[in-house]
C-alpha cells in the first residue's frame, strides 16, 4: 500500500499503558458481541479477543441497567491480570455514558444522539466530559453517516462534509472545556462517504489551525467473507493512504475474533495474502479516481476484480449488503439470518439491502440501503423501503419471504 507521511495526531492514553496517536503503533481493536447483561460470556470473549491480538476491546451498555455488570467485567478481568482497556458503547443515553465512565478507560458515543434538541443535547455532553476529565476516562466522538442532527443536515445535507462539520462541533466544545482524551470516528457502510469524510474533518481542522486528535478508522457495516474483508480494506487503505489513521477496527458479521487478523494485515503493512493485497493496492486508487479500472496485467482474477470494483463503488455486479456485527444489542442470530437473506437475493442487481442487528442505530446506519431488515427483539423484524419501515412487528421466520415478496412488488411497479 502506498502510504503519505503519517499525520501525526495528538497523543492520547486510554488505560494505563495504551498510547494512541502521535506517531505511536496503530492500534488494532474490535468489539464484542455478547450480551453485557451475560458477565461470563463477556469476560470470556474479552480474553479470547484480547488473546489473539486486540489492544482495545468494545462492550455495548444499552442502559443503565447493565452498568452494574459492567463493573462486575471490569474487577473480574482486573483481578485476573488482564489490563486490556475496555470501551463502553453508548446509544443516545447520556446518564447511562455518564454513569459507566468511571467504570471504564474509554467511552464511545455520538453525542448528537444525547438527546433531539441540540442545545440540549450540548449541555449533556458537558456534564459527560466533566466526569471524564474527573476519571481520566478517554472518549471516542463517533459520527456515523445517517445519524446526524438536524442541524447539521439542513445546513449540509446527509453528506462527507456534513459528517466532519458535525465531528468539529463536539471537538470544538472538548477543547473548550479543556478536555483533550479524545478520539475522533466518522464511519459509513459506503467507502466513497467514509473516506470522504475523515479527509473533509482533516481539512477543517488545518485551516482551524486546531491540533489533529487521534483518527478511528473502519467501514461500519461492510458484512462477512470476502466481501466484507475486501470492503473493509478498500475503505481503510484509502484513508491510510492518506496518512490518516491512529487505530482500525474492521467490522465483520462474523464472530468477532474473525476481525483482528485483517485489521493487524492493514495496521502493520503486512503482504502475503493475494485476495487482501489486491484490495488494498487497487482499491484506494479505484476509490479515488486514479484508475478506472484494474490493469489486465495485475494477475486479478475476475472474481476479485468484480468485488474491489464493487467495493470501490466503480461497478456493481451483485447486490449491495449492508450488515452490522452484531453486538449486545443484537437479539436474534444476526449471522445467520445474514447468509439466508444474500442466499435469497444473490440474483438481484442495481439494490443496496442491510440487514441490521436493532432498532437502536440500524435505521440511521443503513440510510444508504433500498431495503432493510431489522431486528425488533422478542423475534420480530421490522422491514424498511429506501429508510422508512414499511413493516413492522414480522415473524422472523415469515420476514425474509416477506421482503423477497416486497422487493418482488416493488421492482414490477416501477418496470
């Protein structure tokens, strides 16, 4: 991979021994995804993860119902030795995040998500950062393409920009309220998006003359097999080439130690795997509009040639999926279902469709998506057209007949 000058960020400690930015190592994470609530399942897998090479792993608390467990993870780990830091993921609850962050090295949210009235919602991440600086705890501000407020959209739309303008709105209050433990996302299942996104942010904050934070860099929602590693790779490899990127985290719709070995390939220029290689050279120039196609001579089969041409959105030679990871917030067999719904649709073209772990953040995540289907809980989906559910409260074991049967409909009325 041809890489720029690394930009040197601000460094930030999370934990006791974890450096991230300036100049330091990238650092390879990942998350779980069982259910906090399930304190042995969980610290059972922070060890597996950990073991095989994550140095920061992600738990989510849906509520402040599971910030008890938490505390109970984090003594178990501490007491066995293991030291490795643990970030809490919080959607839209800005007690539950203020709750757990002395409980934890790192805190992820959006705070936009804090509360619908962004004044309000300002005032929440104050209150938020204050326990942080109190606590020493680092934050992870993590913007996410379909979850902006609206005071961000009706200015600049659903767009890159509009994505970094809404990460320099919460940088600018930490750095207002003296709070520099930070560490910046701006994720999107589309790699044109995400990585126009992190190069919009770093623009911003030069002509800020404001000191660069620490970069988290992932494709959210880029799905499993070799379509989810080569997404994830020509999304993240075109940002690396930019010299932007502190720490990875490549999300697979698999279990999550799954993702540790591709994110360790890009974090340290590893070589050797033709399919990653080939994703990782091609894709960034694909990507960014140096080439049109990949060279008859690189060696690339066709079958690697349609995925990174896909991947790099030149060229789509089968449906688009979107799909998350899964996580404690998942409450049905998310990998599963995954299979069953591209085994079933796999003949149709030209369509973007997702298949979410939750109502929590699917429907904002999957805003590029023709079709969605989302886990309700209590085995129920609902099923969503171009982001407004359409169905609710589906069977799941009638829900995927039903959105084959909808797309069906769909597709012949607009013929």
């Amino acid at each position: 991979m041809e890489t720029k000058n690394r930009i040197i960020t601000r460094t930030v400690r999370i934990g006791k021994n974890l450096l991230m930015g300036g100049g330091n190592p990238i650092v390879v994470q990942t998350m779980c995804n069982t259910h906090t609530s399930d304190v042995e399942a969980t610290v059972a897998q922070i060890r597996e993860l950990s073991e095989a090479g994550a140095e920061l792993v992600r738990i989510t608390v849906p509520g402040l119902q599971d910030v008890p467990k938490v505390k109970e993870i984090m003594e178990i780990l501490r007491s066995e030795g293991n030291f490795v830091p643990v970030v809490a993921d919080i959607h839209f609850s800005a007690d539950t995040a203020i709750a757990v962050a002395p409980l934890v090295e790192k805190v992820r949210i959006n705070p936009g998500n804090f509360h619908k009235n962004y004044e309000t919602a300002r005032e929440l991440f104050i209150k938020f950062i204050a326990v942080c600086k109190q606590h020493d705890t680092a934050i992870r501000i993590g913007v996410n393409y379909g979850s902006l407020g609206a005071q961000i959209t009706e200015k600049f739309g659903n767009t890159p920009l509009g994505m970094a303008m809404a990460a320099l709105d919460w940088i600018k209050m930490c750095e207002q309220e003296g709070f520099h433990n930070y560490v910046v996302s701006l994720k999107a299942s589309n790699t044109v998006t995400m990585s126009r996104a992190y190069s919009s942010l770093i623009n911003l904050l030069k002509e800020s003359d404001m000191e660069i934070p620490p970069m988290h860099v992932g494709v959210t929602e880029a799905g499993g097999g070799d379509t989810g590693r080569i997404k994830s790779c020509v999304g993240i490899a075109t940002v690396l080439s930019e010299g932007i990127g502190d720490t990875i985290r490549v999300s697979l719709t698999e279990p999550p130690v799954n993702e540790i070995p591709v994110a360790r390939y890009l974090a340290h220029a590893e070589k050797g795997d033709p399919m990653l290689d080939a994703a990782i050279t091609w894709g960034p120039k694909l990507l960014k509009g140096e080439i049109d196609r990949i060279p008859e001579d690189a060696g690339v089969s066709q079958y690697l040639d349609d995925e990174i041409m896909q991947a790099a959105r030149r060229r789509f030679y089968k449906p688009d999926y979107i799909a998350c990871p899964g996580c404690g917030r998942t409450m049905y067999n998310l990998q599963e279902t995954f299979e069953q719904v591209k085994a079933r649709t796999s003949h149709l073209k030209d369509i973007v469709i997702a298949v979410m772990g939750c109502i929590v953040n699917g429907p904002g995540e999957m805003a590029d998506a023709d079709w969605g289907y989302v886990g309700e809980g209590g085995g129920k989906v609902s099923i969503y057209k171009k982001g407004q559910p359409i169905l609710r409260h589906v069977p799941d074991y009638e829900a995927i007949d039903k959105l084959l049967e909808l797309i069906t409909q769909h597709t012949e009325e607009d013929l």
